[in-house]
C-alpha cells in the first residue's frame, strides 16, 4: 500500500520521523541528492541511517529543508511519500 502526503510545510518532515521507528527504510531526496537505508538513529532532525553499500549515513534534515524534495518511509506492508514540491 502506497500513501502520499503532500507537505507544505517542511518542518513537518521533523515531526513524521518522531513516527518512524529504529530499522525501518528511509530515502531522502534533496536537490540532486538521494539517500537511503535503515534508520539507526533520529533527534530533532538529525537521522542517522545504515546503507548496506556505504555504511552509515548522518544527516541534519534541519539543514536540507530548503532543497527537500521528497522523504520516503517503508515498513512492512506500507510505503508513505512526504512530498514537498
């Protein structure tokens, strides 16, 4: 099942990963850049993710609002799009 969610507001982003739980899959788009895996870790913003080809990942989502495009969030059965265009 796939959910989209148009956001307006970016900051929105921030309150969603409080809903995401340890080892579920992330992808994060912003400007040219696309990054995914497994989170590890988040706090106010800051996500810490592991990629089975480039290891861990950190990012300070605070710093990327402007240029987010998209943030994904995979678990189970449920594939959720915040999408900021």
């Amino acid at each position: 099942m796939e959910k989209v969610i148009d956001v307006k507001n970016p900051k929105e982003v921030i309150e969603y990963l409080n809903k995401v739980d340890v080892d579920e899959y992330i992808e994060i788009y912003f400007g040219r850049v696309h990054v995914e895996g497994r989170l590890m870790h988040h706090d106010d913003g800051y996500v810490r993710l592991i990629n089975d080809g480039y290891g861990i990942i950190e990012i300070d989502v605070n710093e990327i609002l402007d240029d987010l495009l998209e943030l994904v969030h995979t678990k189970e059965n449920e594939r959720v799009i915040l999408r900021f265009y």
